[in-house]
C-alpha cells in the first residue's frame, strides 16, 4: 500500500516567520516556509545533536536553522547548508542532511509524506473554506473515525445539530471512499429521536479508509447543503489524534437554525471528547467500516481527497 | 408448566402453487448458530413505509436497506422515487426502480406501502394479511405512532417472537411471568412464523389494572406474534380475559442493516376510553426497553460468532425464526424470489382474531 499523504497543518499555520512541530503518529516533522513561500518537511531532529529543528528559526534565505548550534538546513533536499563556526567550508559530504519529506499544499492544507518518493496528491477543487480550527483530542486516530461513524456528536459540534442513531443510508464504499448519511435533528424542543418520523437534516460523511480524512456534507431536506467542512485526523504522538478542519456555510440557508449557522462557532471539532459516553458507545457504523477497509484498501485506490465531488449525491447501496 | 410445540402448516408440505422452483436443501437445525441477520436482505416485498397521514405534497424520506426512498403525493396519489425531486442526479439509477426511478407503491390499511425488489414483481396480492385494521385506513392518530428500534430489523423481531422477554424487560407494563401454566406453539410455511403463547391466572398487566379497571390478580391470556418473512411485519394479538383485546401491527422496516423503523398501528377501538388512548402510547416505553438489550446485542451478530448461542425451550419459535430466514434469504441468493405460500391470505383464523370486534 502506498504511503499516505497526511494533512499535518492548515496552509495558515505554516509560515516563514517561526517553525511548526507536528507529528505523524510518532515521528516528529517540522514545517515552514522557505524564501519562496514553499513550504517545507524534515525530521524534527538535527543531524548533529538531535535537538528538536522546531526550536530553531526560518533565515532570511528560507534555510532552517538548529537554534542549538545554528546548522541550517535547505528545505527541498534536507542538506546540510551551513555550519556557524565553519563558515569557510561550505561544501559538506552528501549524508550531512536532515531527512527530508514530500510536502504537497491545496485546499488550504499542508500535506506531508514520509516517503519522500510519493506521487504528489491530486490538487483538489479550488474552494474557499474561511471557517478552520485545529483541535487536540486524547483519542488515538482510529478511535477518533470510529467516533465519527457511531457517534458524529461525541467529536464534531455544529452550531443546533443533534445527531441521532439512524441512518439514511448506512457506510459503504463509494469510489473507494466510505460513504453514510445520518439523520439529524435540530436542537429545539422535539420528540426523542427513536419516536420522530420525520428529521429535518442529513449529515453525510466521505471518509478515506487509509487517512480518516473525510468530508461532512449538512443537508436539509429540501437538498440544500447548510455546511460543507473538509476534516483531516492525524495520528499524534502518545496516543493524540490533531484534528485540522476546514468549513464553509451553503449559499442558501432557510430557516432559523440554519440561518444561525452563520454566528460564529457554528463548526468545530471538539477538544474534549465524553469519555463517559464513549465508553458504551455501541460499535455499529465502525464495525462495518472495518469491513469495508479490508476489502477496500488493498485493492483500490482511493479518490485523492474527499472533496473532489462536494456536491455529488449519495446513492445507496445494500 | 411450559410445553411447547412447533410444527409446520399443512401447506407447507404442499408447495403445488409454485412448482416451477425446486426447493433449495434447508438450513440445517445447527444453521441457527450461523446466524447473521445484518447480512439478509429481502427483496419482492413490500415494506411498510408511512402512515398515510405522513404523507402531502412535500417529499419524505424513507429508507429500505439504505436505498431511499423519497415520498410524496401527485394529485392525492402517493408516489415513491429514489431521486428527491430537488437532487442533482450524479448516482446511478437503482434496478429496483422503473424506467423514471419510481418504486411500485400502494396504499392500504392505513399505510404507504413501497415494492423493494423486481418493479415487475409488485403485486397487491403479496400484501401481508393484517385483519384487524380497516382495509382503507382511517383509524384515529393516537393509534398510530412512528419508532425506532435501534437494532437490525431481524433482531427486533426475534426479540418479538420471544415473549418470556417481556415479563421481565416489560413487567411493569404487562405483567411477571407468574403464572399456573404456560403453553407455547409454533405453526410456519416458507413465508411466515406464528406463535401462540398461552397462560392460565397470569399476573394482570399493570397497564391495564390501571387504565382498564382490572381487580382481579390474575387473568388469561392469549397471545400471538405472527411474522410476514419476507416484509419483516409482526402481527402482535393478544387477548387478555378478563381484559382487551389488544392486536398490534408491528412492522419492522430494515431503513438500514442495524436499525429499524416500525409504523407502529395499534387497533384499540374496542377498548375503553382511557385504555384506548394509553395503550398505544405504551410503545413509547417498551421500545426502549426493547433497544436497551437489542442495541447491545445487535453488533454482536454481524459476524459469525464460534461461540455457539446457547438455547432453552423458551427459544423454540426463534431458532425457527432464525431457520426460516435464513431458507428464505438462501433461496433468493439462488435467484428464487417465488413466493410459495400466500401471506395475503386473511389470518383471521390463524391469529385466533374475534372478528365480531373488529368488522370492516
């Protein structure tokens, strides 16, 4: 199977101006913006010390500089390009270098790959999602998507939704991402969800068997779309899952719930998740994704991101 | 004192009406450890989708094993699309629709019923026999009601079929399982499971000591689940003397693999006015009582367990249950979709139904 490409930042977080640390389960990688607002990956560990490059600078000239004893390393290759004390010698033996990883940026994401040899993802559609956050969650990633298929409520907010346990269509394979429509609620005074014949909201997700990354579609039941969010969970280390998220309002937003969607904190991934009721949270929509994972992965490969049809309907399948 | 028996009807043996198709081999009586309901998918049946009041000009949506269903009304006529009237179609067209992505669709006691399977195959005739609701609906709201189990729709009917379950999960509605004796009997054809539980000086329902005016501690009672297979529909009748006669329909529509939607139509006409009224209500309640083991229980059947279930007398009409699904559900997978006994037929005889209550 083909390394995965992991959205490790929002296109905001990296800059030129101060290093960022983030994780790929337990390696540690370290990105920021070269002279030409490139952004860049290398291990977050100096070659000489192993200190942590994230603690260093970003120069002038869009080299990474250890802030222990100021090596400084180019971003494309992860050579060695200057030592402070040696400024007469800069030619330096090809293994002085930090390891390097293949960095790939559209839809306003950072992507990194630590198999420096990938093939670049497919640039998705050039949309614009202003609402975007980062949440840290004490869950493991797989936990986290598991979550997202049982319970979308235990790790996702937006702003009067209330998820329910029924499904318009339940998790399937499609074009080789795993696809559901859950009903939903909004969070007024109504029956309990197990005695209401009617739900005025879907929630459907597009998810990546291999990364979790997954598109969440709010539809009302006149098919407008509400919210489109693009939801990226990576694997952090000691068991954290960061979760970097992206989202944009519908166009035509009827109603008063959903016009209050436009107040801010409409979406967010939650930092907490209920650990109370994670606990007996029943394994239903995750089991059969894990199914579908097996049978999926080593034989297809998937869309390159789950936004590439926003608006695509979902179909059914048994 | 508990006897049980469990027999075949006399038309079972006698399958003359379909003879084209020869009999696949039976699930053997060991089958009942394989047992898989999220994977049985039944198709050419009709599903109840909707009370009929549910429906007006704007869509609902409905869902059969996660293909949708969208509903509406075209000068008063109740239709059945799998395309929402406002999508941009981009998916595929479903086989289980015609030419213009319509389901077959009718309408009868009281219900929208849609065609899941081969549009051509739709029938009226494969209608379920539901005896004591009036042929063109028309029975008031408050005996209707719309809940959901959360479980796979085969669960929720096992669950039914064993009603030793509800003198524990539902002893504060109808009663313990005190009682001097109890018998229970099993009759099936190759489409539907009937079982008849009967006791004698049974602890009284609290449901209806209360709302029915009961004095006395015990009572008889007689009390029917009959499955329609193929439609997942339950006939629940019970008849409780001193006491109502309480016939229940108790559909359990796959929306998907492991929930379940019941267009619930409780015929309470002839009950007395407070009974009337409370006792459909009662649903409410015992539906989550129902869910708080079959939501557990459910997710532990998607596989193949090597752990064998363990079995009592008690589970005589499940383990059939079990077997008859999973007969049926292999002779589709052979591409025999034929039905071999008639579910249309009335059952008033059947369910034991005293018809003087209940005439049309």
């Amino acid at each position: 199977m083909a390394s995965p490409w992991w959205k490790v930042a929002r296109s905001e977080e990296v800059t030129s101006a101060k290093p960022l640390a983030v994780d790929v389960g337990d390696q540690p990688v370290v990105l920021w913006r070269d002279a030409q607002g490139i952004a860049r990956a290398l291990e977050d560990r100096c070659p000489h010390r192993r200190a942590p490059l994230s603690r260093g600078c970003v120069r002038d000239n869009g080299w990474l500089q250890c802030g222990y004893h100021g090596w400084s390393y180019d971003g494309e290759s992860g050579r060695l390009k200057e030592i402070p004390n040696m400024k007469d010698e800069q030619r330096f033996p090809p293994v002085y270098k930090a390891i390097a990883y293949a960095v790939a940026e559209s839809g306003g994401f950072v992507s990194v790959n630590l198999d420096k040899a990938s093939a670049p993802p497919a640039p998705v559609l050039d949309e614009t999602f202003p609402l975007n956050g980062t949440a840290h969650v004490s869950l493991s990633q797989g936990e986290w998507v598991d979550t997202l298929f049982d319970d979308p409520g235990l790790v996702l907010d937006i702003r009067g939704v209330q998820f329910t346990p029924y499904l318009m269509s339940e998790l399937r394979e499609e074009n080789g991402l795993l696809v559901m429509e859950r009903f939903c609620q909004w969070g007024k005074l109504h029956l309990p969800s197990y005695a209401t014949a009617e739900f005025p909201i879907t929630l459907i997700t597009r998810t990546r068997p291999d990364t979790g990354e997954t598109q969440a579609v709010l539809r009302d039941d006149s098919f407008r779309t509400l919210l489109t969010a693009q939801i990226a969970p990576v694997a952090a280390a000691r068991g954290v899952t960061q979760v970097r998220w992206r989202a944009r309002l519908g166009e035509e937003l009827k109603g008063r719930h959903a016009l209050a969607l436009r107040l801010k904190g409409s979406f967010a991934v939650r930092e907490n998740v209920d650990a109370a009721a994670l606990r007996v949270l029943i394994r239903s929509a995750s089991h059969r994704a894990q199914q579908l994972r097996e049978a999926i992965l080593p034989a297809t490969p998937v869309s390159s991101d789950p936004s590439v049809s926003p608006d695509s309907s979902v179909s059914a399948a048994a | 004192m508990l006897e049980v028996a469990d027999r075949p009807f006399a038309s079972d043996t006698d399958h003359t009406e379909t003879t084209a198709a020869p009999r696949a081999p039976r699930p053997s009586l060991n089958a009942v450890n394989n047992w898989v309901p999220h994977d049985i998918v039944m198709r050419d049946s009709w599903f109840p989708l909707a009370h009929d009041h549910a429906i007006g000009k704007k869509p609902v949506r409905r869902a059969v094993y996660s293909h949708p269903f969208y509903i509406w009304r075209e000068n008063g006529k109740a239709v059945a699309s799998e395309f929402h009237p406002q999508e941009i179609v981009t998916r595929e067209k479903s086989p289980y629709t015609d030419a213009h992505g319509r389901y077959p669709v009718i309408e009868h006691y009281g219900l929208i019923w849609g065609w899941f399977g081969r549009p051509e195959a739709a029938d009226p005739a494969h209608l379920p026999s539901l005896p004591f609701l009036p042929p063109n609906g028309g029975l008031p709201k408050h005996m209707t009601a719309t809940i959901r189990f959360d479980c796979s729709a085969p669960i929720s009917l096992e669950n039914l079929i064993d009603l030793t379950h509800a003198d524990f999960l539902h002893a504060d509605v109808v009663g313990d399982e005190k009682s001097d004796s109890e018998d229970v009997e099993v009759f099936y054809d190759s489409e539907t499971i009937t079982m008849v539980r009967t006791l004698v000086n049974k602890s009284v329902a609290p449901i209806m000591k209360f709302f029915s005016g009961i004095r006395q501690p015990t009572q008889n009672v007689r009390q029917v689940i009959r499955i329609y297979l193929r439609s997942h529909c339950a006939i629940a009748y019970g008849r409780f003397s001193p006491g109502d006669d309480v016939p229940l329909f108790h559909p359990c529509t796959p929306e998907s693999r492991d929930r379940t939607r019941m267009e619930m139509v409780m015929n309470t006409s002839n009950a007395g006015l407070m009974f009337r009224h409370v006792m459909p209500k009662a649903g409410y309640k015992v539906s989550r009582q129902d869910s708080s083991m079959t939501n557990p229980q459910s997710p532990r059947y998607m596989d193949i367990d090597p752990r064998k279930d363990l079995h009592s007398r008690f589970d005589q009409a499940g383990q059939r249950y079990r077997l008859l699904m999973m007969e049926l559900a292999q002779r589709q997978a052979e591409g025999d979709f034929a039905y071999r006994d008639n579910v249309s037929a009335d059952c008033s005889d059947i369910i034991g139904l005293r018809k003087e209550l209940f005439r049309f």
